[in-house]
C-alpha cells in the first residue's frame, strides 16, 4: 500500500532583505514553529524569497529603457523600464506580442517576463524594486540543504520553486526552478505497466510535482514562502542529489516548438 504523502507550512518566516542568513532564518521558525526536520523531508521554498536573499533585485528608477523598449512599451500600455529590464534577463525572444513577453531566461527557463517580477517585492519604502530570478537556484537550493543538515543533522532535500503559466492551459503553476538531495525526474522508460507494456516515453517531473504541492499550503497571499513534504520516498544521501533543476529544461534538439 502507497504511503501517504504531506504538506506542512512553514510559517512565522519574516519579510526578507538582501544578505539575510535565508538558511538560519528557516532554522529557527522550524525550531519555534514546526515542522520539526526528519530525515526524508523535502523543503520547497518560493524563488522570490530566495532572490531577495541573494540580492537578486532592481530598483525600476535606475532603469533606463532602450528605444525598442519604450516603443513596445507605448504600444501595450506596460513600463518601459520593466520591459528593459525582461530583456536585460533574456538569452532570447520567444514571443513579443499583444503585450504578452515570453523569453528564454540566461538560466534556460522559458517564461513570462523572464522570471522577473514586481508583486510581493518587500521594497518597504515605495520604491519600485524588481525581483529577479536566482543567479543559480540549484547552487540556492543545495546551499540550504547544507544549511539545515548542518543545523539539523537531518538529510533533507530541497526545491526552489516559482509560478509559471503553460502552453495550452489556463491557469498557473509551480515548477522547481533549483533542486538539491533528489532526483528531479522519474523515468519510468522500459518498465512495464499495469499491462505488462512496456512504458517508452513517461518520464515524471517530480520536481515540479512536490513544487505544486507545497503551493497547496503556501499560496500567493498568505506570507507563506516554504513548506515541508513529508513521506515522499526519494532515495537518501547523497547518490540522490541527481542533475538539479537544469535537468528539467527540455534540451533543444528535442523541442518541436523551438
């Protein structure tokens, strides 16, 4: 029988500056507030909680936007310093239209806006601050898996996760930008099915799948930025630490849309 799988929030967390220990702070709501760590558990943290850690910020008043930014920005009624500063944080255009800006980040992620992002910035003065995506979510998440092993001696894993919207569907999602201590796919390729078939191309972003459950308890509006999932069975220590998020982006050779 399949064990069950939770989700616990990690709350209390306080709002975030530039240079604060992100690590110690998780240590010590998890120690005054739960859950406590145990080994297994899986730490997914929200991207934009990691970025203001690590400085990852712009303040839009020292943007100053290209022509083809304003231009752009005219057009579609948006902020010429934002649209500048997409671009800044793009290896590549994907779509630019109808006032929608998909890009293909320097990391390889291909999102809306590059990842960039004006809610919940914490700015705290009125200033208008940009936060951006983690110069290395995967660097990001196993710097704080050591941080909680070393302070917890608990083998733990961890997801940096954000939002993104899909091709096709309505709506938003998590995925795990950074991920350290798991594998982030499951390939089931050449494994039988319940059949007897044999599977040939099921390959499980389980990343992305413990990503979208912490969201469940986490949301957009209720200060939340972390939660603990426990009972997952990843394999342990550290010939489980697998290719990080990178592993998730789809390679270009096999990219029908690309």
């Amino acid at each position: 029988m399949t064990a069950p799988v939770t989700v616990h929030p990690v709350e209390g967390l306080p709002e975030i500056h530039p240079g604060d220990d992100l690590g110690g702070l998780l240590l010590a709501v998890l120690r005054d507030r739960g859950p406590v760590l145990a080994d297994g558990d899986v730490l997914v943290i929200a991207q934009k909680v990691v970025s203001k850690a690590e400085g990852s910020r712009v303040a839009l008043a020292g943007v100053e936007p290209s022509p083809h930014a304003r231009t752009w920005a005219q057009r579609w009624g948006k902020d010429p310093r934002l649209i500048e500063l997409v671009l800044r944080e793009s290896r590549r255009v994907v779509r630019m239209e109808r006032g929608v800006l998909i890009t293909e980040t320097h990391h390889g992620f291909i999102c809306a806006n590059a990842g960039v992002d004006l809610s919940n910035a914490g700015a705290g003065d009125g200033s208008e601050v940009a936060i951006l995506l983690p110069e290395d979510s995967d660097r990001s998440a196993r710097a704080l898996r050591e941080a909680l092993r070393a302070g917890t001696g608990a083998d733990v894993a961890v997801i940096v996760a954000d939002t993104f919207g899909r091709p096709w569907r309505v709506g938003l999602t998590q995925v795990a930008l950074g991920v350290a201590g798991l594998a982030p796919l499951v390939d089931y390729r050449e494994s039988p099915d319940v059949d007897g078939r044999t599977l040939h191309a099921t390959i499980i972003a389980v990343a992305d799948e413990l990503a979208c459950a912490a969201d469940l308890v986490c949301g957009k509006t209720g200060r939340v930025p972390a939660a603990v999932i426990r009972g997952w069975p990843w394999p342990q220590g550290q010939a489980s630490a697998g290719a990080g998020g990178q592993a998730l982006i789809r390679a270009p050779e096999m990219d029908l849309f690309r």
